[in-house]
C-alpha cells in the first residue's frame, strides 16, 4: 500500500531530485542557545539549522517538548558531518523525536539545494500574514498564536480565532477568541496556520477542519518544503525565510539573535510555482 502522509510524498521527491541530481552532504548542525521564553521575540531561539556542504540551510523547529534540551546534549554525539542528508532527511517521513526534526531540517535543507540548483527562487511575501488581506467580514482562523500577527488582523475588522493547545491560553481576549477546539476553524474563511503542524502529526486533521477555509496559508520558518503535497491538500500559500547571507544568519542563530537582517520572507501560491517535476526537469536539462 502506497504511503500518502505528506512526509512520504515529500521524500519521494527529494529521492527524485538525489537520482538526477546527487545532492552534498551535511556540514554541519546549527543549534540556538537554551533562552528563556520571556526573552525569545518573533522566533527567536525557537529553530536549528542543518546546513549542507554547499551552504544550502534548511530550518527546523526544536521548541516542541524538551527537543531543544534533548539536542543540545547530544549535539556531538549526532555524528553529522560528512553524513548522508537523504539518509537524515528519510528520519522525517520514518522516525520520531529528534530524528524526525533532524529529518526535517535535512529535507528542507535538501530543498533549498534543488531551489539552488534549478535557478528557483520564491517571490517575496507582501506581508507578514500570508497574504490573506483581512476585513471586516472575513472569519479569520490562527492555528498557534502568533502575537506579532493580532494586531493587523484585529484591527482590519475580521473576526479572529486562534486555535491553541495550551489551556492556559484559552478564553475570550481583546478582540479575539482563543479556543482548543479544532473544530472551531469550520466556520472560518480564511485560515493561517504556523509550520509546526508540519512536525507535530497534525497537518491532515487541521486541514479537515478548515474544509470551508478559501484560503489556507502556512507561514513560518520552517516552511522551507517542497510545496507540491500542500497544494494538492488544498494549502493555498506556504510562506517560509529565504536565506541570503548563510554565515551571517548561523551567527545570529546560534547567538539566539534576530535573524532577519539575513534573510527575506518568501511566499510560494500555487500560480507562482512551476512544480517540482519541471524544476527537476530543468535541473535535468542543466546537467
């Protein structure tokens, strides 16, 4: 029975590109420092970074449980230099834990290197929100709170619900309403979720519940992924960081410092992407 999880759909591509193209091998991994939540702002100490031998980086998120901790400790025991990434990144779609976030970041690191590699590089973002032009009106859907994103969306007028796992968060805020219940984003129009569902095994039933949503943007750092099995799940934006000065933004990573001067905010639709099959083909062509 063929796997349809978006993690298998994901790295059967990534072994497509590997078969056309054999794609470097891991430099290195790139943790941030242990930070108090108080003192983290706009993702700050909240991603590693797996860098690969051609400078290609590829982000993942490492606050969910004690990822973070877990990682640190490890860190030279990982024996990463010099591995394999297809065979890192084949922990995302097969593993748990640290394998699957370690997969995870090699995956997407693989996907800056086939960007790279096909001459593809994703528009800018015209904004932080994932394009979804809120208004009076429009029922607004947030799967995780991203606080730096409620003041536009309130004060455009659009009802908001922010869609939560933390019962300390829940009730009725200024001009919002937190809740737990998923089922809630059925009533929404337009939904903007953070890229940890790619890691936490909730995509597809988070996806169920926005059957209404006409709009489904994925923002985040760690939405640096092949988008080609969101589309089809009916993701309408994924919204990642495009990396444009490699050495500087590990520095300011491991530093837990604002990345941002170091990268730029991407956002690939449907209409602005050629698919994978054709960046493969001009990578094919190229060689």
């Amino acid at each position: 029975m063929t796997d349809t999880t978006f993690a298998a759909q994901y790295l059967a591509q990534l072994d497509a590109f590997a078969t056309r193209s054999p794609p470097p091998r891991v430099r290195a991994l790139h943790l941030p420092p242990a930070m108090p939540v108080a003192e983290r702002n706009a993702n700050q100490g909240e991603f590693c970074a797996l860098e690969l031998d051609d400078g290609s980086l590829g982000l993942s998120y490492v606050l969910l449980d004690d990822t973070l901790e877990r990682l640190r400790a490890g860190e030279s025991a990982f024996q990463l230099a010099g591995a394999d990434a297809l065979a890192v990144a084949r922990g995302y779609a097969g593993g748990a834990g640290l394998r699957k976030t370690l997969g995870f970041a090699a995956a997407n690191a693989l996907t800056r290197c086939l960007f790279n590699r096909a001459g593809f590089a994703p528009p800018a973002s015209a904004d932080s929100i994932g394009q979804m032009a809120p208004g009076a009106g429009d029922h607004i859907g947030m799967i995780g709170l991203f606080r730096p994103l409620l003041g536009r969306i309130v004060e455009s007028g659009a009802r908001l619900t922010v869609i939560e796992l933390n019962p300390e968060l829940a009730g009725a805020q200024d001009g919002y309403l937190v809740t737990l219940d998923a089922e809630a984003l059925a009533a929404c129009d337009k939904v903007v979720s953070t890229s940890t569902l790619l890691l936490n095994d909730t995509l597809d039933r988070m996806l169920a519940c926005c059957r209404n949503a006409r709009w489904f943007a994925m923002i985040g750092p760690g939405a640096g992924c092949l988008p080609d099995a969101l589309f089809a799940r009916g993701v309408t934006l994924l919204g990642g960081n495009w990396i444009v000065d490699g050495p500087n933004f590990i520095d300011a990573l491991r530093r837990g410092e604002s990345t941002s001067a170091f990268s730029r905010k991407s956002a690939i639709t449907p209409a602005s992407y050629p698919g994978t099959a054709a960046l493969l083909q001009r990578i094919g062509n190229a060689a």
